[in-house]
C-alpha cells in the first residue's frame, strides 16, 4: 500500500476525555496526512459499551477543531469509507471473523469465565501463567477439539462462544516499524485472543484490522502501548490476505520528572493541565483542567506537542513552528524512539512566543470579554493600545487585567513599601506644580507630556525620581509597569490628573 494515497486515522476509543497524549496522536496523523496530500480519518472505536461515556466523543472532536487539526473523514464528516462509528457498523464485523474460522485461523472457544478462571488459578497455584495458545488449546473448550458434531449442538443449543485467533505454535515473526525498525516475536509467547465476544461485538483487534482494511488506511500511527498488539495484528493481515499497512508506534509522554507515564491526574496535581479541554467528570463531579480554558493558543499546544517526540533532523535548533512549516518538516523518521519528558514550562515559553505572535485586534477581543464580566467597557482601539504595551511581558490574555488593571480602572491602594519610599515630604508640592503643567498641556501625546514634564525638572532642577516615582505611583499603584509617560498618554489627560489628585489625597 505504498503506493495511492495515504490515509491515516486517529481512532480512539471514546471512554473519557482525549488526554494530551492522544492530541499528539492525533496531530502526528494529521501532520503526516497533510505531508504527503493525504487524508486524515477519525473513526470512534465505541465497541466496549461497558467502557463508553457520554460526551466524549463531542469532546474528542472539539478537541481537534480546537487544536486546528480537522479531520477530513469522520463522524459527521462522512466520506465513501463510513461510518465512522463502530457501533454503527457492528454488523460487519461477524462476516469476517467467520471467514477466519473457515481458513482455519480462528475457532469457537466454549469455555465458561468460571472454567478460565479455574485454569488462572491453578496455574497461579503452580507458579505459572496461564495462555490460551497452542499448547494447551487442544485440551480446553474449543472447536479444535471438540468434534463437529459436539460444535454444533452447542452452537444450536445456544450456548455461548468466543471466536478466538489461532496463532501460530512456532514461528519467528519480523515486524516493522518506521519508528523502531525490525522487531523480531516468537510466535509461542503469543496467546489466542479473543476476536469476538459472546455478546455479539467484535474485541477491539478484529474492528480496528477489518476498519483499517475496508477504510483503506496505509498507515497507522499510534501510540507505544499498542505495540505488544503489532504481532497480533500483522498474524491477522496475512490471515486475510490483504495487504499490512505501515506502521509507526510513538513514543510515551513522561512526567516531568521523567519517570513514568503520564498520567491523567497528573496534571492538577503538578499544575498544568493534561487536556485540550476542561472536563467535568458527570459521574464524580471532578474537573479536570484544559489548556484553552487556561488560556492557552492552540498554535502553542501544536507546537509543543509537535517537538514532544519529534524534532527535525539535520541539526536544526527551530523551536517555533506553525502548523504549516509543521506539516512542511514532519517525518516519522524523525520521530523518536524513547518517550519524551512532559515540560511545562516549555509549553508557557511557547505560550508567551505566540502571544508576541498573536493578532492584536482578536486579543482586543478576548480582553473585551474579561472586562465585560467586571462591568468595564473601552474601545477597540484602547484595548489595541493597551495591548501593544504590555505584550512583550504577557503570556495570556488574562494577563493584561492582571498586570495592566489600571488601565482600566484608577488604583484602588498603592504599594506600601513603595508609598514609603516614593513619597517624601516634599512630594504633595511637586504633585501640585506637575498638576499644574500637565493641565496647561494641550497635546497629550507621548512625546509631548514627556517633553513638558522633562524640562520642567530641568528648569526647576528637581531630582529626576523625586517627581518620576510619585508620578508612577499615582498612575499605577505601583512601581511597574511600562513608561509612564506612555501611561499617561494613554490613559488621558484627565484620567492622569485625577490620579495625582487622588493619590494626593490619599496619601498625605
Ligand atoms: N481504540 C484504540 C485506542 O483507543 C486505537 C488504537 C489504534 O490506533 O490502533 O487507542
């Protein structure tokens, strides 16, 4: 299948919310379909009813929308290889493992969870493990060895089955993957597994080879876990005879401290969230945070998650990389083999690198909402302005409130440790004069209050900070902040004055 066009698909099972993790799966599949013109699949593996959990799916693909890696096929995106939902296409999968019982690389397995868990437990007994596999599978409950006759009364009788593969006794396996390379598995290790449940749904193995097949995937790209299936999986393309798509298995995600998986509760209790998305967990009430909810850009989250077990080869240092360039630089090849050490403080770099990055007038936006919730209202181009001089020192757009409050509203105290250093005796009356000048100030421009307020010092030969700091304080409560000649213009003439009289007041 190397030849035509690539397909991938992203198939999680939708038992929860997308851990950050699956997002890079997702995103890996997405970049390597848009690498080579090719098409990106979702497909919702929903066999396990037992496991399924209302609004995950919804989550799943609002997780990828977000993170601006759409999905060409899908659930509500049918293309010619639907539907996109194993639930929906559970009557498919009967068909096909029967065509493996009669090539003989399958069999019905009769025996009861009571009777396998009596073999469990006296294998247990003797130190060993038991395996459903060719060594003992000629003495258990089976149509390898039950004869015909036996099979079909019980199969007429109704009594329950399993369809189990039947792999190999000795065989040495060569598999591949574009990651790893060459893996070789001895075939005896392997155990029979179940391809169909007694309750009529096929197990994940036998739903996601036939789908993989049928939805003409040329690639499958996933994650390490599944990789102990790979052998499994290979056994069942050749029973089939078709043809085995390429396959790549990628790296873990680590905690920060780099040992052990990640893990989902991980996350807040380290402070960073290990979702796309918030998730309120319906049967316990949790929540658990997401990254757009922090206020985080998904171009940071593709970002981060791109280098997190990929980099670009050749020696590049490129740190930064939109989703374009991505899809321009991406390879499996470069992919990693060992797992990646989850940093959080990288993705609040990368955070901050978009934020420089970022439209002016969508922030102005988003600054509008948090403001609207405290009941203040300005206008674009304030909020424009506003931005422009704090950008370089913000990450999110909560920030701008956060550090740029007095813009938006006068201060309501003033540093104490400042006020004790910053107004002196002598302050009130510079107050008074500078009230004075910047009254007669007509052009309140940057450059002019600067200018005015300058000379004035000069001529009066005041101490520069003697006026600059109260001045400071007065405006912004604090000793921070951008130029305080650019707050002042920005702020107003009038806004400007009735802080210094304010603070005058105040702090007498
Ligand atoms: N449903 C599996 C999962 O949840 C898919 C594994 C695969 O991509 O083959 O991860």
């Amino acid at each position: 299948m190397t030849t035509g066009k690539v397909r991938v698909r992203f198939a999680p099972s939708p038992t929860g919310p997308l851990h950050i993790g699956g997002v890079r799966t997702a995103l890996y599949n997405y970049l390597f379909a848009k690498k080579h013109g090719g098409d990106f699949i979702l497909r919702i593996e929903d066999t396990d009813q037992a496991r399924f959990v209302e609004g995950a799916e919804d989550y799943i693909v609002e997780s990828l929308n977000w993170c601006n890696i759409p999905f060409d096929e899908g659930p509500e995106k049918p293309g010619d290889a639907g539907p996109y939902r194993q639930s929906e296409r559970k009557n498919l999968y009967r068909e096909y493992a029967d065509k493996l019982i009669a090539s003989g690389n399958a069999y019905y397995a009769f025996d009861t969870s009571d009777e396998l868990e009596h073999h469990r437990n006296d294998h247990e007994s003797k130190g060993k493990t038991f395996i459903y596999n060719w060594h003992n599978r000629q003495k258990l409950k089976n149509s390898l060895s039950l004869s015909k006759t036996e099979i079909d009364q019980k199969i007429k009788a109704g009594e329950p089955y399993v369809i189990r593969f039947k792999s190999p006794e000795a065989e040495t396996l060569h598999l591949k993957d574009e990651i790893r390379g060459e893996m070789t598995v001895e075939s005896q290790v392997l155990d029979d597994k179940v391809l169909f449940k007694s309750d009529g749904m096929p197990t994940y193995h036998l739903a996601n080879i036939v789908d993989d097949h049928l939805m003409k995937i040329t690639h499958v790209i996933r994650g390490e876990e599944w990789l102990p299936s790979l052998a499994l999986h290979v056994l069942l393309y050749r029973a089939f005879d078709w043809e085995t798509p390429k396959f790549a298995h990628l790296p873990l995600i680590l905690k920060p401290q780099g040992k052990g998986k990640l893990s989902k509760r991980d996350g807040d209790k380290m402070g960073f969230p290990v979702f796309p998305l918030e998730w309120k967990d319906q049967k316990t009430g949790e929540t658990f945070s997401g990254y757009r909810e922090e206020g985080y850009f998904p171009e940071t989250i593709a970002n981060m998650l791109a280098l997190l077990g990929w980099n670009e080869g050749g020696g590049s240092e490129k740190e930064n990389y939109s989703l374009a360039e991505l899809v321009e630089a991406f390879s499996l090849e470069h992919v990693s083999k060992g797992g990646s050490k989850f940093d959080p403080e990288k993705t609040r770099w990368f955070q901050h690198h978009y934020m420089q990055e970022a439209n002016e007038e969508k922030l102005a936006e988003d600054l509008d909402q948090i403001l609207k919730q405290k009941d203040l209202s300005f206008s674009k181009s304030y909020l424009q302005k506003v931005i422009g001089l704090l950008k370089e020192r913000a990450s999110f757009v909560s920030d701008f409130w956060e550090m740029g409050s007095y813009f938006f509203k006068a201060p309501e105290n003033y540093d104490e440790k400042a006020a004790k250093k910053a107004w002196k005796a002598e302050t009130p009356g510079i107050i008074d004069d500078m009230i004075r000048i910047l009254e007669g100030t007509e052009d309140f421009s940057t450059s002019n209050v600067q200018e005015k307020v300058k000379s004035w010092i000069t001529s009066e030969g005041i101490g520069f900070g003697k006026v600059m700091q109260p001045f400071r304080l007065s405006l912004v409560g604090a000793m921070q902040g951008p130029d305080v000649f650019e707050i002042a213009s920005t702020i107003g003439k009038e806004e400007t004055i009735s802080r210094l009289k304010n603070a005058q007041e105040r702090l007498k």
